[in-house]
C-alpha cells in the first residue's frame, strides 16, 4: 500500500507520466525500457483517486452529475455518484487504465488529454450501435442484446482487431 501512495504522489507532482508505472534507475548509458503498471496497481490507483473525488463531492452524490461535476458533456442526467462508479467500474477497467488515462488529477474537467475526447466520441459510438443497430438485428438471443467497451478493448487500451489463432485440443 506505501508503494501506491507514493506512487500516487509522483503522479500528482508531475514526477511520473499519467497512466505510467515508476521506472527503476537504469544505468546512464541505457534506456530503461517502458515498464507497464500491474493490474492491481492500476486499480489501487482508480480506487485511491475515486475515494478523493467521492470525499469532494460528498453530500451531492446523488445530484446529477452535470450539476456536480464541471465539463460533463456526455453523461448528463446520472446521479453524480454512478458517474464515479461507472468509470472506476466500468471504463477504467474496461481498458485496462487508471482515472490519469483521460484526466489530469486536480484538473479532472479539463480536456486537454485528447483520450478524454476519444472516449467521449467511442462512447457515442457504443450507444449508436446499442440504440440503432443492434436493435435491428433479428434473432439475437436476449431482449436487449448490448456491446461495451469491454466488447472490443478487453482491459486493454488498444481495441482488439484480430482474433489469435485456436489452440490445439
């Protein structure tokens, strides 16, 4: 746990790229290599960034979101605390990333990561696909037949565009 407060702390003080993991010292005359945060890092990190934002908004969680929130642009109308939910839960989970993919902690309405933009415009395509194509499809088994984020990213940030090969039985 000291490692992911600390780890938290760099991020807040700039000291380590958002969504990055922290890099052991490498030797001057080598490049580190890019090192990826561990799963469980990632979601110590959503769950310590969440807890800060439900204690900022505490006593209007069930306002909506647009209301206590600054910059919502897609989500509107949900209560303030499903707005958190869904992206711990959902999103973060979904690709694989902490809340600092999109957002700048302290500065969480900006827009000045373009993953925020890119995911408002997937989030417009989901609901396209949910609201007026699969609808039409007959015979999908299920009342409301739905594809997430999940459907294509599966916890990682690049949406899958093959399949692997099968594996031999």
């Amino acid at each position: 746990m000291k490692a992911i407060v600390a780890r938290v702390a760099l991020v807040l003080a700039g000291a380590v790229p958002l969504g990055a993991a922290a890099q052991p010292a490498a030797p001057s005359t080598a490049s580190p290599a890019p090192q990826t945060a561990s799963a469980a890092d990632i979601a110590a990190e959503r769950a310590f960034f969440a807890a800060e934002v439900k204690k900022a908004i505490a006593g209007k969680e069930k306002e909506p979101a647009e209301t206590v929130f600054k910059n919502v642009q897609v989500m509107k109308g949900m209560p303030a605390e499903r707005l958190l939910r869904a992206m711990e839960f959902g999103f973060g989970p979904a690709l694989g990333v902490s809340c600092t993919h999109c957002h700048m902690p302290g500065k969480w309405e900006s827009d000045e990561d373009p993953t925020k933009k890119i995911a408002r415009e997937m989030m417009a395509m989901n609901r396209a696909i949910n609201d007026q194509h699969l609808k039409k499809i007959e015979g999908l088994k299920g009342p409301n037949p739905a594809v997430s984020c999940t459907t294509c990213h599966r916890g990682q940030v690049k949406p899958a565009t093959s399949m692997s090969p099968p594996q031999a039985r």
